[in-house]
C-alpha cells in the first residue's frame, strides 16, 4: 500500500502570496483537495494524507515531519508564485537528489503543464532546484510545484475554478503515474454488455430529495456517474 503525502502550502496566520483578491493559502487547499478527490476515485493501492485538513497554521519542520513518521513513499508541497513574473516550475532539492526524486518531478512537471495548456499559452519556467526545508527535511521522494503567479496576468487563471481543478486533478495523475497506481475498474453501470446495449442500475427512491442528494453525492465520490430524475 503506498502512501501519498500532499502538502497544502501556508495556512492559518500565514496566507502566503497575496494579490488580486487571492490568497495562496486558499488556492492550495483547493488543488490538493481536488488532488486527494481525484486519487479516491479513480486509483486503488495507495492511502493519503495532507498536511492541514482547514485553515491550520504549520511549520515546514511539521509538515517534513508528519510525512516522515508516517513513511510517506511519496511527497508533493503545492505553491502559488509570485514576484509578477508568469508560468508554471517545480523544485527538488539541490543538495543531491535521487533518480527517483528526479523521475517524480519530471512526471508531474509534465502532467501539471499540459493540463494547464489547455487553459491558454502557459510558460514553462522549468525543472529547477532549491534549498527549501520541505525538499531538504523529507525522507522520500519530494517536489515543490509553483502554480502560476498570483501578482500578475496569471490570477486570470487562478480565479478560474475549472483551471484550479484540472491543476489538482494533474497533480494527482502525475503522483499515481510514478507509484504505478492501478486503475481501479469501471463501475458496472459504466460497461457495456457483450450485446452491446447500455443497462443502467437504479440504486434507490426517495420521497425526501435530501435523502436522494446525499445518496448522490456518496455515489460520486466512489467513482459512480449519478443522476437525479
């Protein structure tokens, strides 16, 4: 069972970047929600965990350390730029990294920029190196991943919902892609039968419409495509 640590950067009294009525803290919690979402419905073999459920205030030194005492296989500290430049980049440790902190960054590098192309012409500000304390402390495999500019024509971007999701969503491939997470199978109601019709399976009526919402909602999250009728 691999372990997945992701790691929303900020928090707390510490917003991070601020500008264009966003703050980094916020933008975080939201990539590595829709990560963690992501990962739940579509992968098997792996257990999560991140480093604030909320708005809590943490050190890096805490962050390194919940992800090594829990032997995380895997660690991914998420960022928003700034300093008004523009683009995508990812840090690793420049204090001698191994092949597979290298292959890590390079999956999700390439994961994150193609799924943010698909938004307008992104730069690619490159596979870089740095002396931070989540990239030095943690024992595993860790990258950094800065996410656009919050201080410049980026936060068109930033304030876009569906862009903040295909960003977390990358992020998530990107980390199953490297552990070698299996693919869990397609909900029966999604497959074909061999006479090539489409059978759908009611799963419960409900006079109260909550009742049916909730039921929806618990569906989804495991991966079920649901309808209200």
């Amino acid at each position: 069972m691999k372990k997945i640590f992701l790691d929303k950067g900020h928090g707390g009294n510490d917003p991070g970047a601020v500008a264009n009525g966003l703050q980094e803290k916020v933008l975080t919690h939201k990539i590595v929600e829709y990560a963690t979402d992501y990962l739940a419905a579509h992968y098997e073999g792996f257990t999560q965990r991140v480093s604030r459920e909320g708005d809590q205030s943490l050190t890096l030194d805490q962050r390194a350390d919940m992800a090594n005492k829990w032997g995380a296989d895997v660690f991914v500290s998420v960022h928003i730029n700034a300093g008004k430049g523009t683009g995508f980049e990812t840090y690793v440790y420049n204090g001698g990294v191994s092949s597979q902190t290298v292959a890590l960054q390079n999956v999700l590098h390439g994961e994150i920029l193609a799924a943010m192309r698909q938004f307008g012409n992104i730069t690619d500000r490159g596979k870089k190196r740095a002396n931070y304390a989540v990239l030095r402390e943690t024992k595993m495999p860790a990258v950094l991943t800065e996410n656009l500019f919050i201080d410049s024509n980026d936060a068109k971007y930033l304030k876009n919902e569906a862009f903040i999701k295909a960003v977390g969503e990358a992020h998530a491939r990107g980390v199953a892609k490297f552990l070698g997470l299996p693919q869990k199978a397609k909900p029966q109601s999604q497959q074909k039968s061999t006479d090539g019709k489409l059978y759908r399976v009611q799963v419960g009526s409900f006079s109260d419409r909550k009742n049916a919402e909730r039921l929806a909602e618990e569906l989804k999250k495991k991966g079920y495509p649901t309808i209200i009728v």
